[in-house]
C-alpha cells in the first residue's frame, strides 16, 4: 500500500515502471504543457531513479510528482558527499493547496533519512516554496551579457600557447567528461556525473536555440592534452549599421587561466558578433578580472543550489573549515525533528567532529540557515545581520563565520 498525503483521496506511492509516461505527462502539464523531442523524453526516463520517485494518485490520475537522482556533492576540503538531488516536483493545478507537495516532502526527506544520506539539494523554479522545508540558498550562477564591441580582455602569460580548435559535441564528449570530472573535487557544490548524465550535454533542441545555431564545441589543447573546452552557440543578427550577432555560451570548463583566458578571448572575438551572453557561471569565474570594463559587462546573479541538511551531524562532520571552530549550535528544524537540539562542531582543515551536547549554545539558527552556509558561499555573518542568526557568546558568529567560508565560490555548473 501507498502512504496517503494530506488529501486523503490522494495515494502517494513509489513510481512503478509502467507509470513513467502518465507521471511523466503530468510533470510537464504542471511545467506549461509543452512536449518534449523523443530525444530529450528518452534520456529523462534513462535518468529517473524509480525506486527514488514518487507519484500522488487521484484515482488512475498522477497529480503530484517527486524524484530524487543519487549524487555525490563536493563540500568544502574536496570531500564528495551523498546528496539527494531533489527533481520532477510537481502538483497539478486541479489539486493545489491541499498539502500534496508537503506530504511529498515529508515522505523525500524521510526517506533519504533512511537512505542515510546527510544531505538532499535542488534547484527550484520558484524559491519562495523550499524554505519552509528546511532549504536554504547555498549557491548563486553568475549571468553576464558582454558588449564585446566595447570590452577586452588582458589575458595572462602562456595564453598564445594554448591552441583551439573545432570538434563536434558528440567526438570530443569522453574527453570534455574527463577534464569535468578533474574539475569537480576543486569547487562545492560540484557533482560527480554518473554514468548516462553525460548525454545530457548533446541535447540540442530547437526550441532552446531561440534562433541561435545548433551547438557548437571548441577545445583548448596544450601538448596535445585538452586542457579546455567550450559548448555554444552564434546567433546572427544585422541592424542598419552591420552585424551585431550574439555568442550564447553553454557550458565551459578549463584546466588553468591560460586555457580559460584563450576560451573566453575566441568567444569575444568571433566575428559577426558584439554580444556574449555567459548563463550559470561561478560568481569568481576568472574571467571578470580580465575585462576592461565591467560595467560593459551587464553582471548580475541569481539563486542556484538550495541545500539541506538531513542529517545534522554527520553533514557538519563530512566538510573540512578554512579555519579553527568550536561552537555549540542551537538547531531549530520543525520538519525534520530528529536534528533539533545542540550540537558541538569542532574543525579545522585537517577534518571535524559534530556531536550531540548539552553544553550552552553560542549560536542559534534553523537547518535552513546551516544549508545556505553549508558550501562557504553565504556568511553566517550576512544571515546573522538579517536576523537569521542569534549570537549567544560574544566572537562565535566571527568564529564560525570565518570557518564556513571557502576559498573559491561554490557553484552548481548544471541544473536536474
């Protein structure tokens, strides 16, 4: 039998195989309606984790979907952690506000609970929903639109050395997976791809093009090694006074700023084009150094990764602190019960150990708080100034502000 939501002639049960299509229909009903190519459809139903899924069922209709992918994320000291990648959440129009989407929650986090991971992440395609579970904003992608016509870059020495060249997506992909996979033990918030994810990358629809080119690749070599890699697309464009064509940046990734600074120097230099619109990047992404005005450059960022902590102590004690802590923390999370209390985190950069205690707490916050500061890119200092944070003993939010910080931001380089 099925766990019955908060409807109760709503069942909400794990998705069987030969539910997928229904449940599937449904998701993208709630999402607008608009189908996918067979292409993209295939490879989601490749992807789905049944025995992870969940489907809420009026009868013989899916009203509420729920997945959850089996990652491993990055955290700061380079650790790779289990994580629940929270994903396909929807409820249908017809059966709003009746607790479906809570009663889902509740029975995702019991179970990664179970599963015995200490951590479930998502992204969300309205972040005022997640908070009251326990998520908090851990991440943000930078979103830039360059007037190249008018910015250039200062590249540093060893550029020229690297060379370029065109490939097809598709025969440079186990090579552009290899270097991804260097990438992802440097920054939080990366995830370890599993096998199949890296199809995801050849999807090119027409209907994500907006009148841009099909995808394109070029590779940064060194020695005959690839030490860089780009995906995107050109699309034209003339006015009265000439061509003003737009670069639109899919995906890129380099080994060290020479191969980054000739990536980022071919795609403001690509002819026929005075725009270079760069989505989802990492808020310290090195190129933002190198241009000669940034003003020209249209920055602004946005919400990314939401993380939460399922389970308290051993997510405190799976990352490393960039500096020296001990503070007793007072956790408040009404959703998950079983992580409320005090809880000692004592760590350095070697390692860390969080315990239950009842020692006198020095700071006090929710499990939302914990996740938006759990990757180093959000100051417990930032939340503490707007209220979110309640200092009990003098120099601990200093203390643990400094030690939850990271050295690069972290960053989430692709959405599920």
């Amino acid at each position: 039998m099925g766990t019955d939501a908060s409807d109760s002639a709503v069942d909400l049960r794990v998705l069987r195989r030969d539910e997928w299509d229904q449940w599937y229909d449904s998701l993208l009903l709630a999402f607008g309606g608009v189908a996918e190519s067979s292409e993209e459809r295939a490879l989601w139903r490749a992807l789905t984790e049944f025995d992870r899924s969940l489907g809420a069922w009026d009868g013989d209709m899916c009203v509420g979907t729920a997945g959850a992918f089996s990652f491993r994320l990055t955290v700061p000291g380079g650790a790779s952690v289990p994580a629940a990648g929270v994903t396909m959440v929807s409820v249908a129009a017809t059966h709003r506000r009746r607790g479906l989407l809570t009663s889902m929650m509740r029975r995702q986090l019991d179970d990664v609970s179970a599963w015995g991971w200490p951590l479930a992440v998502l992204t969300a395609s309205e972040p005022a929903i997640y908070g009251r579970f326990g998520y908090g904003i851990a991440t943000h992608n930078l979103y830039a639109e360059v007037d190249t016509s008018r910015v250039r870059l200062s590249v540093p020495p060893g550029t020229d050395d690297v060379r370029l060249r065109y490939a097809a997506p598709a025969d440079v992909l186990d090579e552009c997976e290899a270097l991804y996979a260097r990438k992802v033990p440097e920054r939080p918030g990366m995830v370890q791809r599993l096998p199949g994810w890296e199809r995801l990358f050849l999807l090119d629809p027409e209907r994500d093009r907006d009148g841009a080119s099909p995808l394109q690749c070029v590779v940064a070599e060194r020695d005959g090694e690839v030490v860089g890699f780009v995906r995107f697309r050109v699309k034209p464009d003339w006015n009265s006074r000439g061509p003003e064509g737009k670069v639109v940046v899919h995906s890129t990734e380099a080994l060290d700023p020479a191969a980054h600074a000739a990536l980022y120097r071919f795609l403001f230099d690509i002819d026929l084009t005075s725009t270079l619109v760069a989505r989802g990047r990492p808020t310290d992404e090195g190129w933002l150094h190198m241009v000669s005005d940034i003003r020209r450059c249209g920055v602004r960022v946005r919400d990314s990764l939401h993380v939460r902590l399922v389970d308290v102590g051993a997510a405190l004690e799976a990352r490393t602190y960039q500096a020296p802590l001990d503070v007793v923390f007072e956790v408040e999370d009404a959703f998950c019960p079983w992580n409320a209390g005090r809880w000692r985190l004592s760590g350095d950069t070697k390692g860390a150990s969080c315990s239950r205690t009842t020692e006198k707490a020095d700071l006090t916050l929710t499990v939302r708080e914990l996740g938006a500061a759990y990757l180093g890119g959000v100051s417990l200092g930032s939340l503490a100034a707007a209220g979110r944070v309640r200092e009990e003993r003098r120099g601990a939010l200093a203390e643990a502000s400094v030690g939850f910080g990271s050295s690069v931001a972290p960053w989430l380089p692709h959405g599920f």
